[in-house]
C-alpha cells in the first residue's frame, strides 16, 4: 500500500479537529447554555378561622350544654364535665361536643342512643358504628352526631357526644 499524502493527514486532522471542537461546543452550550428553570412552589393558604367556646365549670356543679347543642340528643346534664362548641365565622357550621359520665352500661348508653337516632330520623352509619368499640355514628341530612362510649374505672361510661351541625 502506498503512503498516504500530507496532504490527507492533515485533511483527517483537520475533520477529526473540527468535528471534536463542534461536540465540544455543543456539550458546553448544552450544559451551560440552555435556560435554567427555576421552579418557583405555588404557595396557598387555605386558613380556616374558628372560634372554640368553652361551658364554664363551676366546682361541684355540672358543665351545661354548649348553647346551640340541641336539647333533645340524650345526655345526663347532672353529669356533664365538659362542653365546646366550635363555630367557624366564614361558614354556617358549628360543631358541639359535651363529655359526661354515667353509671349505665354500654348497652343501656346503646339502647338509648339507638332508640333516639330512630325517633329522630337519624341514619346510623354502619361502616363506622362497632358496639365493641363504644363508637357511634349517625347522619340527618349534613348534620352528623358522633358517639364515643370509653369504660371507666370502678364501673359506668365517659361518653362524649359530639353534633356537626352544617
């Protein structure tokens, strides 16, 4: 084979040169000269205003019912140990919650709470109603009462009734 002219290594060199300094160029311009993006994060606030009120305690006397708490859920008023009522000023919604102690048993507390929640036109939920657990729900339109029934030490129920009134 003949040698190859000067006059071809010097045109590879040159195509070999050229072809390097144009992937050279276009990996720095492509690193370096492409637009940074710069994410900026959505903030929002979705601040929910409420207002709690508290049933005050006098030593020795009951708590009373939070006003707005519907007198006709059953609830031993003599008992009460604590009573809310949370409103949220931008809405019509106002959650009640009154806490008291009794002497009857989860069956009787069931008994009658089944039997009001009747009488009342309520709907129990029964994907979250568990006797055994002493938890109870029921639904009137938008307006839910939930009932949870705890055993106290000694005998008897702390009960607390909470109603959502929407």
């Amino acid at each position: 084979m003949p040698p190859e002219s000067t006059s071809h290594k010097d045109l590879r060199f040159n195509i070999s040169t050229a072809l390097l300094i144009v992937l050279i160029v276009g990996g720095l311009y492509y690193w370096y000269g492409r637009t940074k993006t710069v994410v900026t994060p959505i903030q929002t606030t979705n601040t929910i205003r409420n207002i709690v009120t508290q049933t005050p305690v006098v030593s020795g006397q009951p708590a009373g019912s939070p006003t707005g708490f519907p007198s006709d859920i059953p609830v031993e008023t003599a008992n009460i140990t604590q009573s809310y009522r949370v409103s949220y000023p931008d809405s019509p919604t106002a959650r009640y919650t009154v806490s008291y102690t009794t002497n009857k048993t989860k069956d009787a507390l069931w008994k009658i709470y089944t039997d009001y929640f009747k009488t009342a036109g309520y709907t129990i939920d029964t994907k979250v109603t568990d006797k055994t657990k002493g938890v109870f729900r029921a639904t009137k339109g938008l307006d839910e009462i939930d009932i949870y029934m705890t055993p106290q030490k000694g005998g008897g129920e702390l009960v607390q009734v909470t109603y959502l009134n929407k």
